[in-house]
C-alpha cells in the first residue's frame, strides 16, 4: 500500500467513524438528558465499537508478515502459535487478545480479523506498558539506561525485584539442496535482580548471594543451601518465594530494632 491509498483510506475511515459517532449521539439524545453528558458519551462509545467492532488505535500499526517459513525452529515465546492474552497499549488495557512475542526480534504481533481478513501487525513498543502471554507476565522498562526491552516479571516487592529477559539465537544453515535457511536456539533467559534502582545479572547462586549487602548474605546463602535450591533451575513460583525472603531479610537489616 503505498502512501496516497494509505491517505485515502484514513480519510474514508476518519469519514465512516464520524458517521457512526453522529448516528450514536442521535440516538442517545433521544434516551437521555442533556445534562447527562457522561452517560451519554459512554452510549456514544459503546455504540462506536460495536459498529466498528475494532480499535482503531491498537489495529494500526506496520503490517507484519512472517518470513521463517522453512526455518528449524522459530523466534516465538513458548509454542509458535499466537494465543490469547492481554496488552497495555498507550496506557489502555485491551483483553481477549490474540498475540504472539518473537523473541529474537523482540517484538510484540497482534493477529486480528478485519473485513474477513486474517491481519497481523507490530505493537509499536514506545506504547506498550506491558502485556500478558502464556502464564507470563511482561513490563517494558529502560534499567540499564539503554534502549528499552521486555522483562518477565517473576516478583516485585518493596525493596528488591527480580526479571527475566528471554531471547533466542538465530544461525544461518544449509539444507541438503545447499540452500540457505534459518534456525533458531532454544529459547533462552538473563536473570536479574534490581535493588536500590540498580539492575544486577545473576548467574548462578554464589553470584545472586554476591548482590544483596554484606549483612544479609550469611542468612540468603544458607536459606538457599538448606531448601537446596538451585536457581537456574528454580520454578517462577519458587523464585518468587525466594524473593519474598530476600525482602525480609533486608527488611529485618535496613531496621533490626523493630518497628
């Protein structure tokens, strides 16, 4: 679609949302008062998506097609298949969504019917707060002062919280023809903690313990080591078990004398 037939047909959907409005204000004028503007404005928005029977705000968006056809693998969060979940998109909350994470890309697709037209198209991550897919739960933050990206929440508390950032690898290989396609990792994770505004990369237990103060370390190193946790191998529910516990302990060393 190039520029002019884009133009156009946001001219004639601008045309066609106006239409709608004006036939919903009719009718709304006729079941309520004039100085029942709020709920007249909410009949007016019901009545607008239910002709519209989309987003307009969240549809839009650069139109995204998939190019891993005959890769081993593929860039996706969990299975390939997009499945429903729920997004914060310019600070709305929309539900029932059907979207998929590509990891490799770092991007976020929603995949919507329009017209009878299976379309999907990229979330714009500058709007995006955060979103819900296959048992996870994801904020888009800018820790470390760089670009921002998506991180898994595993627990959030008062003093300490911990994230995953997921990933995958993409290698380029031959088939038996010689021709060349893609093949994508397993998908991967960097854990982090961040405390006192700083975000720490954990990668084992010894380096975990390594985060917290000098004080707390003895009592987090042997709570691990006497439940046996190993974790890189942790479940998200233990994991947020264990931070449960690091807050604790921090809460007990910022204030040994009670309250």
């Amino acid at each position: 679609m190039n520029f002019s037939q884009y133009k156009n047909g946001s001219i004639i959907r601008g045309a066609i949302i106006s239409i709608f409005l004006f036939a919903a204000w009719t009718d709304c004028q006729a079941q309520v008062s004039q100085n029942d503007d709020a709920r007249a404005y909410l009949q007016i928005y019901e009545a607008t998506q239910r002709a519209l029977l989309h987003d307009p705000v969240i549809q839009n968006g650069v139109y995204y097609t998939y190019p891993y056809y005959n890769a081993v693998g593929h860039p996706f969060l969990g299975q390939k298949e997009f499945e429903t979940g729920s997004v914060v998109f310019r600070e709305k909350p929309y539900k029932e969504l059907s979207i998929n994470y590509d990891l490799f890309n770092q991007q976020l697709i929603l995949s919507r019917e329009y017209d009878g037209v299976l379309q999907m198209n990229l979330l714009a991550a500058q709007f995006v707060s955060g979103f819900q897919l296959k048992g996870k739960q994801f904020i888009l933050a800018d820790f470390q002062g760089d670009a921002p990206r998506y991180y898994q929440v595993i627990s959030e508390t008062g003093t300490i919280s911990c994230y995953y950032s997921w990933y995958k690898e993409r290698r380029e290989i031959r088939d038996s023809g010689n021709r060349s396609i893609y093949s994508f990792s397993e998908q991967k994770n960097k854990r982090y903690l961040l405390l006192e505004g700083q975000l720490y990369r954990y990668k084992n237990n010894k380096s975990f313990v390594k985060i917290f103060p000098d004080a707390s370390r003895a009592m987090i190193k042997a709570y691990l080591k006497e439940n046996q946790f190993l974790l890189l191998e942790a479940s998200d529910q233990t994991m947020e078990s264990i931070i449960e516990y690091c807050d604790r302990i921090l809460n007990q060393d910022s204030n040994p004398g009670g309250e």
